[in-house]
C-alpha cells in the first residue's frame, strides 16, 4: 500500500496557474467607439518621435525572451499602476503594438496603499482602447483622458487578451485579463506573473509600458512584452 501511495503522489503534477474570476466585477466604457473599435472621446494626440519608436523597436524587438535579454526590468518590484499624488487629470497614451490578438486595454482604481490581492477586489473596470491590439484602428499617439483623479487613489491597467470581437464588434468581458498588478495574474510562478514592465525612456522623460498578452506557462508565449506599448501623463490640476 505505501508504494501505491508513493507512486501516485510521484505522478502529481503541479499547478502551473490557477483560474481567476473576475464574475463579480463591473465592466464600463469610457465613452462609444466605431465599428473598429476606435473611440470616439479620443484627445488630442501626442507626437511619437521616430526616435521613441526605434527605441521601443530596438529593447522590445518581436519575438526575443525580455528576461533574457533585460533582466533587469524583472528585479525590481515595482508594478506599473500609477498613484495619485495630488489632484490631476490622467491620460493613456498609445504607442504601438505587436501581437496577434485582437486586445483591448482597460484600468481600475482603488485607495493608494490598499492594492488588489484577488479579482474580488476590483469592482470596475473601465476600458480605455477598446481594440489596441492586432488589425487596430489606433495610431502611435492617440490619446485618452481617463478622467480626474483625487489624492489617494492608484491606477491599475488591465490586458485583455482577444476582448475585442472582429465579427460583433462588441467586446468580451470574459476574456482572460493580465493585470500590471501581478498579483492579479493566473500564473502560480512568481517569476512568471509579470505582465507589465515599465521602460524609462530619458530623452523625452517618458515611462513605457509595455505589456505581454499570452500566459507565460504557455509554450507559445514569446515573452517579449511589446504586445501593446503605452504610457501615462498625469497633469496636476
């Protein structure tokens, strides 16, 4: 009997990621879009320097491993949710992407040092490109206000993998979400949760996110995080 048990605790595997359920979350819009899924409430675009791009082009190249060629973006722990230090406006903008999913982006909020620890925890998310993904309607430096923000309050964004529908032109709220908290994300790995690295481009002060958008226990998944590739400017009001 003992060698019956040992063998088949031998056999068990171990998880490599685990469900999460965001059924108990709201979802919202921050205003209507086309049938490509091009929002209507854009702002007035940023200019992306040729420069930026050959950058983004040159540290996120398509299809090379970002943990081996940056490790050092994976060493610090910092996430990529923005926190509120005084009352501003805050705006998304798109920079370009590099995938073969039809993604959208979309942010959540909650009480600066209060951050999310499971799906339950958000109550709404909010998309701000409702198609930044393959076939996107997007140019680099359209731009988005999310809105005005009090101190005291963080932002979170939120990957969703193929959430924009070609054929409906509707989006899907049960798409799988890849949060820059990683702690939100499906992997049990902690070295594999990372969604979001945040890119300090100096010659125009800008923070890069970019995002990868496939589940990194996927064999398919290429870890080369320009899936989509954003930053935010937060003005003070």
């Amino acid at each position: 009997m003992l060698s019956i048990i040992i063998m088949f605790t031998a056999c068990k595997k171990t998880a490599l990621t685990k469900p999460v359920n965001f059924t108990s979350t709201a979802y919202a819009n921050l205003g209507t879009f086309d049938l490509t899924g091009k929002p209507d409430y854009l702002a007035s675009p940023d200019t992306i320097s040729p420069y930026m791009l050959s950058f983004i082009s040159s540290t996120l190249p398509d299809g090379k491993d970002l943990t081996i060629s940056h490790p050092e973006f994976f060493n610090s722990s910092a996430i990529a949710d923005v926190t509120i230090a005084q009352p501003s406006d805050v705006y998304i903008t798109f920079v370009k992407e590099g995938c073969r999913y039809t993604n959208s982006l979309a942010f959540y909020t909650y009480p600066t040092g209060q951050s999310p620890t499971s799906a339950k925890d958000i109550k709404l998310i909010t998309y701000i490109f409702p198609n930044s993904g393959n076939y996107t309607p997007l140019d680099p430096g359209n731009k988005v206000k999310l809105g005005k923000f009090d101190i005291g309050t963080s932002i979170g964004f939120v990957l969703m993998q193929n959430a924009w529908d070609t054929t409906a032109k509707l989006l899907d709220n049960n798409a799988v979400h890849f949060c820059t908290n990683d702690a939100l994300n499906p992997e049990v790995d902690p070295n594999l949760k990372k969604h979001a690295v945040l890119i300090n481009y100096t010659p125009e002060k800008k923070l890069l996110i970019g995002f990868e958008d496939t589940n990194r226990t996927d064999p398919q998944c290429d870890h080369d995080f320009n899936d989509v590739v954003i930053y935010c400017t937060v003005t003070p009001r």
